[in-house]
C-alpha cells in the first residue's frame, strides 16, 4: 500500500515531542472533547440539505456531524439502522385502506424502532386523508338538514387503521422499556472502562501486563453494548482521549504502542481506500449508508495511528466523504426540483378547483358534473407526488380550503334545492289526496279528466326529497290504478256488450240488403220502420264499429227511393230515424247540436230568400220571360221548399223536448 510506506517512511516523533503532548487529564466525569472524527445524523427531510450561508468549511463539518449523529442513534440499537434498507414507499398516492395494509405490514415483518420515519409518514397521510373524508361526510350531513352537533362518522377502515396504529405504539412503548434499563446498566460499564484506562498512566507494574490490560479494556468496551444515544458522542469522545493518552504513555515500550500505530494505519488506510473507491458509486444513498459503516469502524475499532500521520489520513478519509456528501447533496437538489414541480402541479389543482367554484352553476346535472371534476382533482392532487416541507403544510391548508369553499357552494345549492323538493312534496301529496278522495267515484265523466289531469300535473312538478320519492308514487299510483282498473273493467263490460250488439246489427243489416223492392208504399214504409226500431232497440255499438249506422243508413237509402215517395218525404222519414235514434242516448247533447244546427241552417236559406228577392229589384221593366229573372225566380222556389222542410225538422225536433 502506497500510502502507508509513504507514511511509514516519515521520521518518528522525538521524546522531547512526546513530552510535549498534552498532560494526561484527571478528570473522571464524560466530558465533550474536540475531535476530528465525523459526527452524522440521521438523513431527514429537514437537514438533507446546506443551507447558503454556511461556509465550506461549515459545510463539511455539518455532513459529518450528520455521520457522527446518525451513528449515535444506531448505537443506542443496532436494528434501528435497519431503516435504511426498508423502502420509503409513496405514502401520498395510497388510499385510506391501502395506508391501513402498508402500516400492518411493516409492524408484521419489521423491527418496530426501524420503522419511525415510516409509521410517522404514514400517519401524517392517513389524518389529513381522513380528515378531509371527514369534511365532506360532515357536509353531506349538514346538506340533508342535520345539526353540525348531531354529526358522527366512522368507519372500518379507521377502526383498523387506529388497531394498527395502537399495536405499534403499545410495541414501541414495551421495545423502549425493555431496553432502557440496559442502556443504563452499559454507560455504567463504559464509564468504569474510560476510569480504568485512566488508572492504567499511574499503575506500578510491568508494562507488558498494563499493555494486556489496556487490551482486555478494548475488548470489553467493544463488548459492552448500546448506550443512551445522548450520550454516545459524549462517551466515545472521552473513552478515544484516554485510549490516546495511553499510547502516549506507552512511549516506555515503543515496541507495542509502534505495533498498534502500525496496524490502525493500515486498517484506515483500507478504509480510506474502500471511502475512494465510494466516491465513485453512483448509488449515493448506498454509498452514503456505507460511508457511516466506514467513520463507526474509524471511531470504534481502530485506535490512534502516529501522530505524524493523524492529520493527513484524516484529511484524506475527509476528502472522500465531501466527495460523497457532496454527491448527496446534489441528489437532493435533483430530488428538490421533482418536489417543485409536483408544487407547481399541486398550486395548479388548487386553482382549478377555484375555478370550478365561481363557475355560475344552476342544475343538478351541472353540479353532478362538476363534483365528478373536482374528485378527478382531488385524486390528482393526492398522486401527484411530495412537496418542498416548508411548503407542505401551507399547500396543504390551502387545497383543503379551496375544496371546503367548492363544497359549501355546492352544499348551499342542495339546500335550496331541498326547499324546492319539500315544496314540490307537498304539492304531491296535495295529488296523493285528490286521487285518494276520487278513486271510488263512479261519475266516469267527471272524475276520468280528473284523474287524467292530476297524472299530468304530477309530471310537472319536479323532484323531491329521495328519502319520500318511492312512498309517494306508490301511494299515488295505487289511488289511480284502483280508479282506471275500475273504469276499464266497466268499459270492457259495455265493449261485450257493444260487441253483441254489433253482431246483430251485422245480421240485421244483411236482412236490409237482400230484402226485395216495396211494391206497396204504405207497407214499404211500415216494414222500413219496424226495420229501424229493431236497429235502435239492439243497442249500441263500440266507438270503432260505428261505422255500421251509416250502412244502415244507406240501406235504408236504398229501398226508400225504390217506393217512389216526395224528394221532402224521403228525407223526413231518414230523418225521423235519426231522431229515434238520438233519442236513445244517454244525454241530449247530440240533440242539442242537431237542433242548434237546423236553426242555423233556417237563418242561411231566410238569407239566402231574402238576398234573391233584393235582387229582383234591379230587373225592372223586364220581361218575366228573360232567363235571368227565370233563374233567380227557380232560385227562390228552391230554397223555399228547403226552408219549409228546415222548419219541419225543427218542429220535429221540439217535440221530443
């Protein structure tokens, strides 16, 4: 090895630089000395990085007072550096279940004191995910009308997160318990060690036996086990001044103490060696975990090498660690511009959220949509990755603000809405009562527009609360299936009836067809009647067969005009059969509209006279011979005999009032 025959080649101390040393301190108590050995810390989210203003200088001491308190920590329980190996895992994407199952598993197959940094990240997410859970189940209770002091919301998935959690803090508790009085008992043993190493300077015997007690003192404080971390650094300080001062003592037997500068120059010099070689990894995090290995063997199993050469091995083991810290810090500073971005990604949700918020939003529909969006964000917002921590907690307390804003706008909406709903609630149960009072009438003409316009009401007004949505419309569609089940079974009893009826006016009307012409008018039209009293007297037909009267009509038609009888004749007997036949009806209304129909058509032909007659007047001194005054003359007869027949329908007519 290069270096050590480098080192070995320089000349020795002298005596008179021997005893130029520092005198051997009396003093039993632990006390902080200065050293050159590094101090490290455990790499947290807070200190992974320098801050501007310290100097160079600084900046190396700060990462190996990292190392040096980072050791101390894994002193106290060697499993606690098992945290290294169990992977951070991205607690902000997961779901409230998912943090349930990660946090059972590492209590299931980790060392509880490995796992702090874990279980504390996975809380954190855990409680600001449930929270927000929380804020929107409280709004959605406040939003169907309860009181914010009635509110209470749990479920499973707490209960087995809060099992989980319990579980770990119980085992901690039991882990610290068990532990601390060993601690105890062991800064005991090491302190009785660093007094002993102190007596070894002014024991009287043969250096040979000091020299193999000083070993055994190595070998027990090797031996003995973890300290209060508090005390660590404290203690190693104090236990490495004295193992010093010893070697220095040992200038009265240059041969052991030469041999055990010989052998700790080589082993740091391996370890300075494996550091370079470290320096070159581009695994940081790795290489960094292993550079602690390295300064822990540097501190507490190698002693002192000569004091020509501590200077330069340690500032070379210093360079390969600025190397490998520096390294580290450029890692973070990568990992920093991620957390950056994922900031800006983060504000960028936010402010989407904001927008969706003052959106003018008036439907249902709309905040239905709207709400979907604002889930999508959410999710977006959860996987969207770590932040800078100094930005953490305000992101946060601002995303949950601008969610909050967007569900009490949402929430004011369906509270107005649920004023409409109960408003449109009574409005159907105003229905509900109509259709309940009506559903055992039998006034079919009265209560069918009744019912048939409360069923078109009942459309028309909107929603109402969910909770009564089902309970009404049964009640309602009972009231009216129980009225229209009734009507339809009375109908289909008349449509039987119409049907038998059509049937035998069917055969009637064949009768009509093959009856030979009347020779005899008296007995024509006698037997035409008896005709048309059968046809009324077997009733009526349903609606879409009534097309069988006018054949009937038709067939009368025929075998009236075959008897040779007046045109106004003719005409008077179809109307009298048509008469008999209003006057079957169940009201008068279709006597009515004949009636109101010939008194019309009496004033059209009076005018229509009257008109003809003016226009007489303007033939003056003309022959009655001339054509025109023939027409208008033939005109007027005409509709003189269509008035005189008008006038014996009305007649007719009357008398059936």
């Amino acid at each position: 090895m290069s270096d050590l025959n480098n080192l070995n080649g320089k000349e020795e101390l002298s005596k008179n630089e021997e005893h130029s040393e520092e005198k051997i301190v009396e003093n039993t108590s632990i006390e902080s000395t200065e050293t050159t050995d590094a101090k490290e810390s455990e790499i947290t989210e807070e200190d992974k990085t320098v801050p501007a203003s310290v100097s160079e200088s600084d900046s190396d001491d700060h990462g190996l007072d990292e190392i040096d308190e980072s050791n101390a920590e894994d002193a106290e329980d060697e499993g606690h550096k098992d945290r290294h190996t169990i992977e951070l895992k991205a607690y902000d994407t997961m779901s409230l279940e998912a943090l349930a199952i990660e946090l059972e598993r590492l209590l299931r197959t980790e060392k509880v004191q490995a796992i702090k940094t874990h279980v504390e990240a996975i809380n954190n997410e855990f409680k600001d995910k449930f929270q927000a859970l929380l804020d929107e189940k409280k709004d959605d209770f406040l939003n169907e009308g309860g009181n914010e002091i009635d509110f209470y919301y749990s479920s499973p998935v707490q209960k087995r997160y809060k099992a989980a959690y319990n579980d770990y803090r119980r085992k901690r508790n039991e882990y610290y318990q068990n532990i601390e009085k060993n601690l105890k008992q062991n800064l005991t043993d090491k302190l009785e060690i660093i007094e002993e190493l102190k007596g070894l300077i002014n024991v009287e015997e043969n250096i040979n036996t000091t020299y193999k007690h000083f070993k055994e003192l190595q070998e027990r404080w090797k031996n003995t086990g973890p300290i209060p971390r508090d005390k660590y650094n404290n203690a190693w300080n104090s236990y490495h001044h004295h193992v010093e001062m010893f070697y220095d003592f040992l200038h009265l037997n240059r041969d052991l103490r030469d041999l055990d500068f010989k052998h700790n120059l080589e082993q740091k010099l391996k370890i300075i060696e494996r550091a370079e070689e470290l320096a070159k990894d581009d695994n940081v995090m790795r290489a960094f975990r292993e550079l602690q290995e390295l300064h822990k063997m540097w501190k507490e199993e190698l002693g002192p090498v000569q004091r020509e050469y501590r200077e330069d091995i340690w500032n070379k083991f210093k360079v390969a660690t600025k190397t490998i810290n520096d390294k580290r810090q450029l890692y973070f500073q990568e990992i920093d511009k991620v957390y950056d971005k994922n900031l800006e990604t983060k504000l960028d949700i936010i402010e989407a959220i904001k927008t969706i918020t003052a959106e003018n939003i008036t439907s249902h529909n709309g905040w239905q949509k709207k709400i979907k969006e604002v889930e999508d964000l959410r999710e977006s917002f959860f996987n969207a990755g770590k932040v800078p921590i100094k930005e953490n907690e305000n992101t946060w307390a601002k995303f949950k603000e601008a969610v909050r804003t967007f569900n009490r706008s949402k929430n004011g909406f369906y509270k107005d809405l649920k004023k409409e709903q109960y408003t449109n609630l009574q409005k159907k149960l105003d229905l509900i009562k109509i259709a309940e009072d009506n559903k055992d009438s039998e006034d079919y003409e009265v209560t069918t527009p009744l019912m048939k316009k409360i069923q078109s009401d009942w459309k028309k007004i909107g929603h109402v609360p969910r909770k009564d949505s089902d309970k009404i419309w049964k009640r309602f569609k009972t009231a009216c299936n129980f009225y229209f089940d009734k009507l339809h079974a009375k109908k289909n009893a008349a449509n039987k009836e119409g049907l038998e009826a059509f049937g035998k006016k069917l055969e009637l009307l064949d009768t009509l067809k093959n009856l030979k012409p009347f020779t005899d008018k008296e007995k024509g039209i006698e037997q035409i009647k008896e005709f048309t009293n059968q046809w009324k007297d077997i009733g009526r037909v349903p609606n879409d067969k009534r097309y069988i009267e006018g054949k009937f009509n038709k067939a009368v038609d025929d075998l009236l005009s075959n008897l040779e009888m007046d045109k106004n004749e003719v005409e008077m007997i179809k109307f009298e059969n048509k008469l008999d036949h209003m006057n079957t009806e169940d009201d008068n209304r279709d006597l009515d509209n004949e009636r109101s129909f010939i008194r019309k058509k009496i004033d059209e032909v009076k005018s229509q006279i009257n008109q003809l007659e003016n226009n007489l007047q303007f033939f003056t001194n003309v022959d009655d011979n001339n054509p025109l005054v023939k027409e208008v003359h033939n005109n007027i007869k005409t509709h003189k005999e269509a008035l005189e027949l008008w006038e014996t329908k009305l007649s007719k007519i009357k008398e059936l009032y």
